[in-house]
C-alpha cells in the first residue's frame, strides 16, 4: 500500500514579537558572534548558512541492534531534505540498549534507565548549541520517550521518525510440537519460548536454531510506542507502522525538513501540541491495538516532563470505554506491517473518530493541522476484506487489555495485560526468586509446576535496579507449556511480546519493603481480573510478624548510571522517572 503524506499548507501570518530570519522562520540564537562562526566555518558551514535555522538531527544510531543500526542512514535522508528547505542539519547521536541482547541477563536492568540518558543527552544538545529544532530518529521503545521527555524539556519545534518496523522472519524447518510448519512467521517471542520448548524437551536443536534465525518486532513495546508518537501527533501520518525498509520511510524522512520548516514558521513547539486529550487519545489507541504495557511506565513519564496531569487510574478509566480491535501478535495472528497495509494507525484512528466519542481531533499535530484534518483523506477501514482490524460490533474484547490492579499484594498498584485468553481468574502457590538465573534452573528440572504464581521480586526501579522485563521468564513457561497453568507477579516490567496471565509493575517494591517482599513459597495468591484485586492470603499477624523480620537492602550498585538511578527513581505507578 502506498502512502502519500499530506502537503503543508501555506504559512500564517508568524506570530507577533518572535525572532525571525529572513526566511519567515522562528530561531533561538544568532549565530554569527564570538567564536561561534568560526567554530561553524571548521564544519563547513557557509556565511550564507548562518541565517538558516540550524536543526539537530538525533538518531538513536548503532551498530549493535537490528532496531538502530540503520538510523544513521534515514539521519542522512532527513538531513538531506532539511537542505532542501534551507535549514541546516547537523547530525548527532545517542545511545540506546537492545531488549532483545540484554533480556535475561545482568544487562538488562540499564534497558529502562536508557530512555533518562537518551533524554538527557538530546536535551544537553539542542540546549547547548541552541539548535532551532530537533528532528529524533528512534528505534527502540526506550528510545521514543526519551527523544519525548527531551522534547518538552528544551521546547524547541520537534518531530520523531520512527525506524520502522521490522518485517517477519520465516520458519524453514516443521516444528509440530509447538503446531509451527516451514513457512510460517516467526516473532521475537519464539525465539525466547524456544528455551522452555528445549529445555523440557519439546523441540530439538535443529529447530531451536530455526527460530534464532527470527527477524521481526510483534506488537511489542517499540510498536507500541510509536503508534503512541503518532496518535500524539509528534510524528507524520504512518510513522508508526512504515516498515524500515519500505520506500515510504524514506519519503518520510526527506519530508521531515518540509514539515519542520512548517513548524519554525509557527513557532508551534511540543509543549503546545501535548495535552491531557492528546495522551488520553494515546491511551485509547494503545488499548485498541493490544499494546504494550511499558506504554503504561512510559505515557506517565511523558506526561510528567511535559507537565500534563496523566494518573495511572485514567489507564483504567479509558480502558473500561476502549474495544480490543487490532488482532495482533504477540496474542493475535498479524504483525504491525499487516496493520499498515489495510490503512495504519490513521485508517484505526478515523473509524474510531467517526464512530465513537473516544478520540479527540481538535488535538494538533506537527503537521500544523489537527489530528482529524490530518485524516479527512485517509482511506475508510474495509472490513470486507481485512480482518487485522476488527469493527467495534465484533472485538476481541469488549474493553481495552490494560488493567490496573490493587490489593494487599499491591496497595498502590500493579498492571496487567488482560486480552481475554488467560482467563479471569488465577488462585496458586506461591515460588518466589529474588533473582533471575535460579529461575530457569528450577525451570530445567521441572520444580515450576501447573498452579503456580511465580514470583520474582527485587526487581523493580530501585531493586532492579533499572526494572528489568521479564520476557525471558514469561517466554520459557510459555514454550514448556506452563503459559496458561501458571501465573506471573512481579515488581519489574515486561516486553511487549510477554504473554500469559502476567502482573508486573507491583508497587510499593520489594526493595522498599512492600508486601511482595515479604511472601513465602507456599502462600496462597489469588488473581482476580473482574475485581481488578490481587490479593496475598496470608493474615495480618503473620504478615506483621514477616515484616518485623524484613530487613532494608543496601543498594546493589555503588556508583555509576546504575546507583544514580537507584538513588532518584520514582516508583512504577508515577512513570519510574528520575529526573
């Protein structure tokens, strides 16, 4: 399916009192003083350029991940049509971590505290160098709201690129255990479900080493979060489901410089573009596409820097009014290039626009119209011939797959990803890890048993710290065929691609001494999502008796990115920031 992204229509009038160049364009600095224009000069910036608004172009570049190692390429589109609309480009870089490399290992924990650097660096440069605007190149979902919170934070004329997302991998060797054939998709998800099927002795080496050949992103958190740029209207029309390597991310990229010249000439910046509508609009989308529940940790986080008022309970409030539409993996059978080819998120967006009271178009976007003009000639979903989406008469779910959970477990929250297919209620035996590599052991000697609730614990954002996901764990059970026999609870998070009857997100922690660090092998834990309780059985007198016992842990980490964020981080349920 091609995508033409709107024209830009002409400029107002530039607003009363701000500083202009010659080309009707807001700018933040003259650049032409002191040792500035010589410092310009050495990297071939010309006399004539110094009236051009000089815009930073971050991608989240390196080589190391499938995600980021071609971002410095489309940075190179992107500054290509900056110049064409007579803006300077100057390209720099961040960091970023690989869910996928570090899952499972000690490597994970710095996944979450990534997205502060990626915003303090971001922000360190467009403020230091007074850049006029910012274009950001993500790929990761840590990368998307860190490239967010640095945006409202220097408040300069912004817009995101997403990376795209990554097409499916195929299976070239019969796995009927797991029901898989040659020639079928594979996700990301498989490749971790892989260990449960081999450790309990479901597949073979041979087939093992088919799925590590994987090559595709499910509607896991990087997806998820870019459909949330998108429906925040922080990113062009289709940004979020154009796979990185169609043509169109191209065309996206050389028509960034056009659309942020739009926005200089409107001095139209994020902090005007991000409201409370606009992130409850974000919520709903999230809810209709079955995404991620990072996105809970990371809209609370964006929320905050750009000082908008989002509580954990409007995830709930939105989710109790949102239909499960989009049939997509990790649960679902379609991958978010399915979803694009029948019309994206805008085509998602428009029926639910014209259909419901869920979505608010007045919102603007960085195309300097609103979210609903950006849509009025977006093509109508056709339910004739696709079923990726579903019509609000037939859903997977009748209410969005977010659900915010409390209890004595629990008392300030915890967060559920509920689709329907893990059932409502859960009551098991408690088997608690306080780390993660014993887990697996147990896992290989078959002591992880149908009517569990694994527990893992000393997970979360100061405990972790940096609040690993769990996606090596939930995969394992689900590949040795316990997904649906046993339950996860913990203080950590997921990836998207999780699955099974999953909690994450327990707060308070255990390493501040909530009640989940104080549950034994054996306790009796009840789950109960049409109540929204999860609640731990044991009674008042032995529980202040565990607690009398409990004794604060001292930080793991005594220096570094690691202790810094330990030390500042504020708990799950207020978006785990920490600045």
């Amino acid at each position: 399916m091609s995508v033409e992204i709107h024209s830009v229509p002409k400029p107002p009038t530039p607003p009363a009192g701000a500083k202009l160049n010659k080309h009707s364009c807001v700018i933040t600095q003259d650049k032409r003083f002191g040792g500035a224009q010589a410092m310009l000069h050495a990297v071939g910036v010309t006399v004539e350029d110094l009236d051009k608004p000089q815009i930073g172009i971050s991608p989240v570049w390196w080589e190391g991940n499938p995600c980021n190692n071609h971002l410095l390429d489309l940075a190179r589109h992107v500054k290509e049509g900056c110049q064409q609309e007579g803006l300077v480009g100057l390209t720099f870089s961040t960091i970023g971590v690989s869910d996928g490399i570090t899952m499972g290992n000690d490597g994970m924990r710095f996944s979450l505290p990534s997205r502060d650097l990626i915003a303090d660096s971001i922000e360190t440069l467009i403020r230091a160098q007074h850049y006029d605007g910012n274009i950001a190149i993500p790929g990761c979902d840590k990368n998307m709201p860190g490239c967010v919170i640095a945006a409202v934070r220097h408040n300069r004329p912004t817009i995101m690129v997403y990376g795209g997302t990554i097409r499916p991998g195929v299976r070239k060797v019969d796995c009927p255990a797991l029901g898989f054939k040659a020639g079928d998709n594979m996700n990301i998800a498989d490749a971790f479900e892989s260990y449960g099927a081999f450790a309990t002795g479901k597949i073979n080496e041979e087939q093992r080493l088919d799925v590590m050949t994987v090559a595709l992103i499910v509607m896991r958190s990087a997806n998820t979060m870019s459909s949330v740029l998108e429906v925040l209207g922080l990113s062009l029309p289709y940004s979020a489901s154009t796979p990185a390597t169609y043509a169109e991310k191209v065309q996206e990229c050389l028509k960034a410089g056009k659309y942020m010249k739009r926005l200089l000439e409107l001095d139209l910046k994020p902090k005007d573009i991000l409201t409370r509508n606009s992130f409850l609009n974000a919520i709903t989308v999230v809810n209709a596409i079955g995404g991620s529940t990072n996105a809970v940790l990371h809209i609370l986080a964006m929320a905050r820097a750009a000082d908008v008022e989002i509580t954990i309970d409007d995830f709930q409030t939105v989710a109790n009014k949102t239909p499960y539409l989009a049939d997509l993996k990790p649960s679902g059978k379609y991958v978010m290039e399915d979803l694009h080819k029948v019309g994206g998120i805008p085509a998602l967006l428009k029926y639910l626009l014209k259909h419901t009271d869920l979505i608010d178009g007045s919102q603007l976007t960085i195309t300097g119209k609103t979210l609903a003009e950006n849509l009025e000639d977006v093509p109508e979903l056709d339910f004739t011939n696709q079923d990726v989406v579903r019509p609000l008469n037939n859903p997977l779910k009748s209410t969005g797959h977010l659900m915010i959970l409390r209890g004595n477990l629990a008392p300030d929250s915890a967060v559920a990803k509920i689709t329907g297919k893990e059932g409502l209620r859960f009551e098991g035996i408690a088997k608690c890890f306080d780390t993660i590599p014993p887990f697996f052991t147990a896992l290989a000697n078959g002591e992880i048993t149908e009517g569990m609730v694994i527990i893992f614990r000393y997970q979360g954002p100061k405990g972790g710290p940096g609040m690993p996901e769990m996606l090596g764990q939930t995969a394992a059970l689900m590949g040795a065929g316990l997904g649906g026999k046993t339950a996860l609870i913990t203080d950590g998070r997921f990836s998207g691609a999780s699955r099974g009857f999953i909690i994450g997100h327990v707060v308070p922690e255990a390493f501040v001494g909530g009640p989940i660090a104080l549950v034994q092998d054996g306790d009796k834990i009840v789950i109960d999502t049409e109540s929204r309780a999860i609640n731990w059985l044991v009674d008042e007198e032995e529980q202040k008796r565990r607690r009398e016992k409990w004794t604060q842990r001292e930080f793991s980490e005594k220096r570094g990115v690691l202790y810094r964020y330990a030390r500042d981080v504020a708990p799950a349920n207020v978006g785990a920031y920490c600045d």
